[in-house]
C-alpha cells in the first residue's frame, strides 16, 4: 500500500496546514516548507518549487530521515538537509514549519533588541517560548543547517537572520501551526504597542508562576528533554539574553524596571 494511502488522514492535515499559510500570506511565491515526521524514520515533506497554496496531496513528498525519498512525484524541499538536521538533532520533534509571517519577520532584519525573546504575553510564553536570532546562512545549504546547531537543544522557536521564521514542536502539525500564528499575532502586538511607550514584560516572578500552567495544560519545556528546568531558566537564566541586541538601536523599548 502506498504511505499516501496509509497516511491519509496525516497528509490531509498537513495539506491544511501548507494552505494556511498560503492563505495568511506567511509564505508567498514558492517560499516556505513544512515537515511532519510520521513514524521513527518517516517524515512527511513539502515538494520545492511549489506555491503552498496550490499544493495537492499527489504533490506530497514521503523521505527517510535521512532525507532519500521513499514516495512522491515531485522532489523535496531544497531545506531538506535543515530538517534532517532538527529531527536527529531533537529526536522529542514531531513537526516542524518554516515560513515568512512579516511582523514576526520584522525582527530577522533589525539591527537591535530582539524582543521576542522577552516574555510579554503568557500565552506566547507557554507555547511558544524565547525566540532567538540563528546567524545568516544561504539558503538550501548544509551552512544554514548547520548555523541552528548551537541553538536547537535549548529553543522550540528560531529567527534565521535576514530569512524567516521557523518553529518545531514535539507535537502534530496543526498544533506547529498554530504556535506560528500565536507568534505573528505577539510581534503585530509588540510593533502596535511602540508608538504608545515603553512595553511592559511580564515579572520574572510571574513567569516562575507560569510553570504552574505548563503543567495543568500537559505542555512540555522547550528545548531538547533536561534542557530547561523552568520558564524562568529560560527566560532570565545564563545566556537567556542571547540575540537581544543593542537595547538603545531598537525602535520598541522596554519599560525600565519591568522585569
């Protein structure tokens, strides 16, 4: 039987998702990809080439997760070697989206602060975590891969600088998509809020308190198992400023005092 037909259900989902983002204009042209793994050495890809919009479920592309394909028409992704790289690297990564959501995107380009690695809703918080700033690499290469590395096992969510977003998740490729939106609604937020003054974090002692709905809600800590203890590690722990910038570049100050 072919993996179309026994993943049926899975590549039906996943083409909602390819959809969506086409729909939201996350992605345009033929950019962006997505990936789902399926079983222990599946992963459900995105064929290159291909407006996400247009994309059928003939279209779909079944790989091993060392990337040789296993079924599909169409050839993968030229990002192929990036997703090997996030599922033998976080083997707990289950889904994972790459796409162009343009507040999000804003701050891939800017020079300072980084601020969606600061904690200011707790929805975004607990579901999505800090977002960091991946150095540039040119795309389709083994560099830009190689370039999350430093990254992966402590981040859910990353910036690739002067390129896009992308998000994994330890979960299904709805929930993937929809921590891509809860992101893109944070930095629209953020980016309304400067013209009206300093934004206001939310307080590290709030954000320990949070671990309190990590666990009532069954959502996993970011980054790789044993990595983070806490929100708060984090948040605030050593190295948790990493991608921030020059705080006086950036056009969204942060109120002083309010973590």
């Amino acid at each position: 039987m072919r993996l179309l037909e026994t993943y049926k259900a899975q590549a039906g989902e996943f083409l909602k998702v390819c959809h969506q983002l086409s729909r939201l204009m996350y992605v345009t042209g033929h950019g962006g990809n997505a990936a789902w793994k399926l079983g222990p050495n599946l992963m459900l890809i995105t064929p290159t080439q291909m407006n996400k919009g247009d994309i059928t479920l003939e279209d779909l592309v079944f790989l091993d997760l060392d990337g040789n394909k296993l079924e599909g028409t169409r050839r993968p992704t030229g990002e192929t070697p990036m997703y090997v790289n996030f599922f033998k690297s976080r083997p707990d990564a289950v889904s994972v989206v790459h796409c162009h959501p343009p507040y999000s995107n804003a701050f891939a380009i800017t020079r300072g602060r980084n601020l969606l690695m600061r904690p200011f809703f707790p929805e975004t918080i607990t579901e999505v975590g800090p977002v960091p700033v991946v150095p540039y690499g040119e795309p389709l290469t083994q560099r830009l891969a190689d370039n999350f590395n430093p990254f992966l096992r402590k981040y859910n969510a990353f910036l690739m600088e002067n390129h896009g977003l992308v998000i994994l998740s330890p979960r299904d490729i709805t929930w993937c998509m929809m921590t891509v939106e809860l992101l893109e609604m944070t930095a629209v937020s953020l980016t309304a809020a400067a013209p009206l003054g300093g934004l206001k974090e939310i307080s590290r002692a709030d954000v320990g308190r949070l671990d309190n709905i990590m666990e009532k809600r069954g959502l996993p800590m970011f980054g790789a198992p044993g990595t983070n203890r806490s929100l708060v590690d984090l948040y605030f722990g050593d190295g948790s400023e990493a991608g921030r910038g020059d705080a006086e570049a950036h056009p969204l100050s942060v109120a002083a005092g309010a973590t």
